[in-house]
C-alpha cells in the first residue's frame, strides 16, 4: 500500500471504533499509534466509563503504546486520531516525542458538535491573565520551588 492507503487506513480504523465507542455509550472518540507500519497502541475516550476527565482517546493510545513498547518515549511513531487533538492531548502528543500525526475531523468542524476544544485553542493563545481560568504564581518567599530539581 502506499503512504495514503496507509493513512486512509489507519483513519477509517479511528473511525470505525469512535462509531463503535459511540455506540456503546461513550464519547465518539478513537486514535491510535502506528510505527514502521505496526499498530502499537489504541484507544477510544472512555471519560464516562471512567469519570476520568483525562481518558481521552489519544491519551488511551499513547498509553498503550508506551506499555507496548516499554518506553514513554514515542519519536518515530505516527498518531492517528478520529478528531483533531484537543490541547490537553496535543502536549501529551508533544511530551510523547511523536512528530507526525494525521486526524479525520478537525477542531473547527468538531466545533458543531463540541466547541470546547475549540475555545481551549483560543483561550491558550491569551496572555494568562485573560484566560478564564485564573492561574497566579503563589509562592512563599521561604519556600524554594526549584529545589524538587535538584534533588536526586
Ligand atoms: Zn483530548
């Protein structure tokens, strides 16, 4: 097969296990993890399964793939994803090493049935203090918040 039969593919495989996930009652969400042609891990939203805020597809995959392939480091595998990455997965995506990735919705077309990714993309972009959530930097000035780094 050549590179786009691969990743036609490997996208309507995300597809058909969202639909799947959907079906089942869950959120209609799937991705995996691909490297040299191998699928290595996968996984499908399981928030309501789980009531774990983070059990998103993309995070299940990489998940899966780090188990697999016994490393959290990821460089040289290809993420598939039935939807464009929302933020929280794209820094896991960004922490895992991978560098390529292919999804089948994107963020603005998801945005008809959930636009809360797309409004996380546009709050990020703001400087912290206009975001809506309030994040300040709090710390004690006889506490040394770098020294957890030098330990060890
Ligand atoms: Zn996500």
């Amino acid at each position: 097969m050549t590179d786009q039969q691969w990743r036609s593919h490997w996208i309507a495989r995300c597809i058909e296990r969202a639909a799947d996930n959907a079906a089942r009652g869950q959120a209609p969400f799937a991705a995996l993890v691909e490297k040299d042609g191998i699928l290595v891990g996968e996984g499908v939203n399981d928030v309501k399964a789980t009531q774990d805020l983070t059990g998103h597809a993309e995070i299940r995959a990489l998940q899966a793939a780090a188990d697999h392939l016994g490393t959290r480091r990821l460089a040289g595998c290809v993420l598939y994803t039935s939807c464009e990455p929302c933020p929280m997965c794209l820094g896991a995506i960004y922490w895992s090493g991978i560098t390529e990735g292919y999804f089948a919705l994107s963020v603005a077309e998801q945005a008809a049935f959930d636009d809360l990714p797309e409004f996380q993309y546009a709050e990020f972009g703001r400087a912290a203090h206009e975001r809506r959530v309030r994040m300040v930097q709090a710390t004690p000035d006889d506490v040394d918040p770098r020294r957890p780094f030098r330990v060890g």
